[in-house]
C-alpha cells in the first residue's frame, strides 16, 4: 500500500505526465459523451447519498456546507489525498468503459 500512497503524493507532473486531476480531465474530454455523463450521474448519486446519511436526524437548522468547510480547513491533506485517488478511481472507471 505504500507504493500507492507514494504514488498520489508525487509532484503533479510527476505521473504520466500530469496530475490524477488533469489526466482525469483528458481522459474525460476524450471519451464518449454517453460515458461522461452516466459517470458524472454515479459521482452526484454518490454525494447525494452522502449528504443524506450526513444530515440526517441533524434538523432544519443543519448547514451541510459549513460542516464541509470546516472539515476540509481541519483535514485539508487527508482530504486532498482521497481527492486524488478519486481521480484516478473515476479515470479508471471512464477508460474501462470505452472498451466495451
């Protein structure tokens, strides 16, 4: 596992020439439009469901954002690092699918 947490550390133009970010965004601009779009539709059902179990029993008076916010200014590394593998996870998915 470390050779991956090595490899999502390394300098973003480090890995195939470029971030997980901008390969995932070459890879997006490349594919299938149908693709794209029925990927894109799975990450939003994704944070759909996570605001949901998030704010659930919370009340009216729950700002799902201002939790975020806060999580990310207390876990700004942590959170970039899942970010990147995001990137590489949707990537993966997006390229698997342009074979079939």
């Amino acid at each position: 596992m470390s050779v991956f947490n090595d490899w999502l550390s390394e300098d973003e133009d480090d890995i195939f020439m470029g971030s997980p970010k901008s390969k995932f965004f070459d890879v997006s601009r490349t594919a299938s439009e149908d693709i794209v779009n029925e990927e894109w539709d799975k990450v939003i059902e994704k944070v759909a469901i996570l605001e949901l179990m998030l704010s659930e029993g919370k009340g009216e008076d729950f700002e799902i954002n201002q939790v975020i916010k806060q999580y990310l200014f207390d876990n700004e590394e942590k959170v970039n690092a899942v970010k990147k593998g995001l990137y590489v996870e949707f990537t993966g998915e997006i390229i698997c699918r342009l074979d079939s």
